[in-house]
C-alpha cells in the first residue's frame, strides 16, 4: 500500500496540512482548522441538495453535525485566546466541549473589551443572531433536562449512538423522524461561519498588531 502520508504526481491532488498553517501562530492555527471543518460540513450538505437520490445525507449528516460543532468550538476558543491576550490575561481557552458555553465566555470577552469600531454592539448582535439560536436550539434538543447548561454532557451526539453514561442520543429514542433541512443547514451554517470568521480574524489580527507594537 502507498503511504497515505505522501505526494501525488499532480501538484492539485494533494493535501498540504501544514501550507496554511504556521508553526509560531496556534491561534492562526485554530482558525485554519477551524475553517476547514465548516467548509467541509458545507460542501457535504451543498452536494446533497444538488443530488440526494441515493439518501446519503442520512448518513453524512452526522460527520456534518461533528465538523459545524466542532468549527464553532475552535473559533470559539481562538476567540477567547486571542481576547484573553489583548485583556493581559496568562489564560488561554476553556479545555472542554461545551460549545455554548465556550461561546458564552468568548461574548464576555468581547463585551469586556470592546467592539469593532466599522461594527458596533448593535451591529455585533445582529451578527451573532443565527449562531446562538443554534445554540440555544441545540442545547435544548440534545439535553436529558430543562437546564440547557447541562446539555453539553450529550455533545457527541454526532460521534457515537451513545453518550458517556451509555444512554442513547436524543435522536434515538424519538418515534417520529428527526429531520434536517439541508438547505437551511447550508444557509445557516454558512452565515455561523463568517460570523465567527470575521470575529475570530478580527481579534487575532489586533494581537499580532499589539505584538508587533511591542
């Protein structure tokens, strides 16, 4: 077998893992991951809608659902990192999987240390609308009780039929079908995206700019 790890003879069908990311730079690191599993989740979900005779988006929706989840968790810290550096804080991220309160603790930040002059508080909520509806959205559909802040125990919901107390995911334990509109997944997903995108970018490029004030 040929290593996986390897190159291919055509420069445009091969994969550079470390092209785009940067040794010195993790936080530039975390939004080029961070990119990557929303543009992959986007074109999986795009791709179904152009076709889905064969039904494969009953299966790819849940590697759809892991890489948006995940893409908000890295923009969500990278967020947190960068605003943590800019507040002179030696913290860098919450080391877990609750997304929305990653997200949560990131608007805090924000809020503590200010907002885009081109997009002031008012702007910056319009912005966010999409993604914490989701969020919220998210948390109430995947929780075993009526407190939302406890929903991220079911998290994996995407990764395993069973989550860490050997329960089965929300999905499972529903009659009726449990249905995703791709192409509001698309349309939703996109602007959650580059609302975080924008964000994200935006406090990284004043902590490279404060360093290189320094």
């Amino acid at each position: 077998m040929k290593n996986v790890f390897s190159y291919n003879a055509d420069v445009d069908k091969t994969a550079y893992m470390n092209w785009r990311t940067n040794h010195h730079q993790p936080i530039h690191n975390m939004n080029t991951i961070a990119d990557g599993y929303f543009e992959s989740a986007i074109m999986l979900a795009q791709q179904c809608v152009n076709d889905n005779r064969d039904k494969k988006a009953d299966i790819l929706i849940f590697p759809m659902f892991f890489s948006v989840n995940h893409a908000i968790e890295l923009y969500g810290k990278s967020i947190c990192w960068s605003l943590n550096i800019l507040l002179g804080y030696k913290s860098t991220y919450k080391e877990n999987h609750d997304i929305r309160g990653i997200w949560l603790t990131a608007k805090e930040k924000i809020k503590k240390f200010g907002f885009d002059d081109t997009r002031p508080e008012n702007e910056f909520n319009k912005m966010v609308i999409n993604l914490e509806l989701y969020l919220d959205e998210l948390s109430k559909t995947i929780g075993e009780t009526k407190d939302v802040n406890t929903a991220y125990y079911n998290i994996d919901f995407s990764r395993y039929p069973l989550n860490s107390r050997s329960k089965n995911h929300f999905y499972l334990n529903k009659f009726d079908n449990v249905a995703i509109d791709l192409e509001n997944f698309v349309e939703i997903f996109s602007d959650i995206h580059d609302c975080l995108e924008r964000l994200a970018t935006y406090y990284y490029n004043l902590v490279v700019e404060s360093w290189q004030d320094n």
